[in-house]
C-alpha cells in the first residue's frame, strides 16, 4: 500500500492551556481522535456506522514526543499517516505543527478491530480496505 496521509486542523482553546497558555500533554490524545475520526469520515466511513455494524476500533498503544509546545491560539495542523494496510491492527503515525509550520510533537497510535459482538479481534472489513484502498491523499 502506498503511504496514505491526511491533514486536520485544530485551534488550540483556551480550556486546553495552562496558566502559561501552553497546551497541556492530556490534550493530544483528543487531537490525535479527533484527527483519525476526522480522515475516516473524509475516506466515506462513519465510526458511528462501523459500531452499529458490530466493529469497534479501540486504542491499544499510543505514544508521543513533544519537540515544542503548542499555545493557546494556535493552529494545529495534525498529519495523519498511514504507512500499511491493516489486518487486525490500524497503526498511524502523526506529525503535529503549529501555523508556522514548526514541528510540535510526533506520535503514535495502534487500534485494534474488535468484532464487539464476541468482544474479540477480528480482521479489518472490507469495506474498510477497500475505502482506504481508494483514498487519495490530499
């Protein structure tokens, strides 16, 4: 599979700063959701959809390298990679900059396709490969 990628943007609110106006670490996790949510809904696939169909996609991994902080204000442009096609696994890498431009924090996740029927793993559906098969990255 080719590299697949896409781009959310998120302006930082103030309830997410501390008293120095920098992003708290808690935040990115949020970022991170909102961004794959975000890229599935852009590839014609409803999370929503997927859970009523008996899939579930929680994460099982996540981790992060903060380079610079981000700041009340800013605009977060959040990469979202995929580098392969899934099996059982989804795994994503990410890219977080600010309006600059400036790199802020790299990170990781991996989610699991769970049938939550038997509430146990099973493989990716495909409609799932099939819709990401298709997607053009921006």
């Amino acid at each position: 599979m080719a590299i697949k990628f896409h781009n959310t943007f998120i302006r930082v609110r103030y309830a997410e700063t501390d008293q120095m106006a920098v992003v708290h670490h808690g935040n990115y996790a949020a970022y991170l959701e909102e961004a794959r949510t975000n890229w599935l809904r852009d590839m014609g696939i409803s999370y929503k959809k997927m859970e009523e169909t008996g899939i579930a996609l929680p994460v099982t991994a996540i981790s992060f390298r903060f380079k610079k902080s981000a700041l009340y204000d800013d605009v977060l442009r959040i990469k979202t990679i995929s580098k392969k096609t899934p099996a059982v696994r989804l795994e994503f890498d990410y890219e977080i900059f600010n309006q600059k431009n400036d790199l802020l924090a790299t990170a990781t996740t991996e989610l699991v396709f769970i049938n939550t029927e038997r509430n146990r793993p099973t493989k990716a559906p495909d409609y799932f490969l099939e819709a990401l098969h298709n997607y053009e990255s921006e």
